[in-house]
C-alpha cells in the first residue's frame, strides 16, 4: 500500500492561561508529524525562552519592518504585545507536508480561519474562571494587574468560541490531551488530506 498526505494548519486558540501551550507541547513532542510555527513577537525573552525555538524576539523596528513587507500571515496586539505569525514559516513548512500547529490568540485565530477555511480550529476553554485565575497565578509570568487584564479579557474571548470547528475543556489535562489528540488523528484521515493508493 502507497499513501500521500497533505499536511494541515492546525489552530490551537483560546483565553491565556488556559493551557494552549502545555497542550502543543506535549502534543509535538508525541507526533512527529507535527511541526510548531515560531511566531515572532516584540515582547522580552523570558528565562527559559530560546530564540527561534519559543519565538523569534524582535524589536519594534524589525517588527514594523516585516508588517510593512507583508510577511505576517496574522499579527496582533496582546496584552500589550505584538505577536506574529510569519508567512514564511507556515509556507515552507506546510510544503514540506507538515502538519503545522500554531498556538495563537483569538483576534489571529479569527484572521487565520478567514484566509484559511482549510485550517483546523481548537479553541481550549478553562474549566471556571477561578480555575484560570489559579493558572495565571501558579504558572507566575504575569503580575496581578496583568491577570486581571487577561481575566477580563477572557470572557469577550469564550463567548466567541463558537467560530472554532471544535471545543475542548481543559480540566483534566490528560484528557484535554487525549481529545485534542484525536481530533487531529481524525482530521489526518479526511480524504481531502489522506491518499491511499490500493495497488
Ligand atoms: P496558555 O499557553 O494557554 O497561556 P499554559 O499552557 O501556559 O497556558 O498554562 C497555564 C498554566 O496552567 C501553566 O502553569 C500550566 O502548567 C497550567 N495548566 C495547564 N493545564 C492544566 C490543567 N489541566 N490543570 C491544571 N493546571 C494546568
Ligand atoms: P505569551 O506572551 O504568554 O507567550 O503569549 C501570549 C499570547 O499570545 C498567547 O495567547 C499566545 O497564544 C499568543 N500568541 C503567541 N504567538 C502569537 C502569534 O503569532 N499571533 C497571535 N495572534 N497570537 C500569538
């Protein structure tokens, strides 16, 4: 038996705090199928970031630079922040047939799913908002303001998850896990993605 695949751009979304990122980790490093697309971004490394690996760290004038050649195929200001999804990456990744997860905030999510309906979109929710205030606080990257900030921010966010193709609570990890999983084994196999060739 031959087969081909296309690869697909898989969306992970939803409110900070959340667990997008603790999914998509585990997630690329279980399949090697998948591939994460580095975003670039204006705010500072934190201790543990490498760069090109977490994000590609630029400044303000780099940023502007590359907004004004078009290279971004979503940007957005969070939190403060801008944030940037490259072209670029997405491009020669998903030419390579790669399944390329990007772990985006929801004003991208929106821009990505409207350029590209071919996307698969997650939107992970938290259990409770006391629940998320918790991450916020254990996971200690923010200060209480910026919490807040991300709390209030939340809420405008969930209401509009029904743009996503599917919704994942992320309560239990291992079965968020499990569910987020499965969803892109399934996708995997849709016949617009998945050629097998019975000889
Ligand atoms: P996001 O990428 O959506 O901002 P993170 O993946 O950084 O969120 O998760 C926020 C915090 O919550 C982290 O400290 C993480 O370890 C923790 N976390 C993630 N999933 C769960 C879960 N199911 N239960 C409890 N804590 C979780
Ligand atoms: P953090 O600064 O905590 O790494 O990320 C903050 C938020 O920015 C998260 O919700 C994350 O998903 C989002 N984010 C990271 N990269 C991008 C990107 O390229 N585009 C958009 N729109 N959001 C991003």
């Amino acid at each position: 038996m031959t087969e081909e695949r296309k690869g697909m751009l898989i969306v992970i979304s939803g409110p900070s705090g959340t667990g997008k990122g603790t999914i998509c980790e585990r997630l690329l490093a279980d399949d090697p199928s998948l591939t994460f697309s580095v975003s670039a971004t204006t705010r500072a490394p934190r201790e543990t970031e490498i760069e090109g690996v977490h994000y590609f760290f630029l400044t303000e004038e780099k940023y502007d630079r590359l907004l004004a050649q078009d290279a971004f195929l979503e940007h957005a200001t969070v939190h403060g922040h801008r944030y940037g999804t490259l072209k670029s990456q997405v491009e020669q990744l998903m030419e390579q047939g790669k399944n390329v997860v990007l772990d985006i905030d929801p004003q991208g999510a929106k821009e990505v799913m409207r350029q590209r309906p071919d996307c698969v979109s997650i939107f992970i929710l938290p259990p409770s908002y006391a629940a998320l205030r918790v991450r916020l606080h254990t996971r200690n990257t923010d200060d209480p303001v910026e919490i807040e900030r991300r709390l209030g921010n939340a809420r405008g966010e969930i209401e509009q998850m029904h743009l996503y193709q599917y919704a994942v609570v992320n309560d239990d990890l291992e079965l968020a896990y499990s569910q987020v999983s499965s969803i892109i084994a399934a996708e995997k196999q849709r016949t617009t993605r998945y050629f097998p060739v019975v000889e």
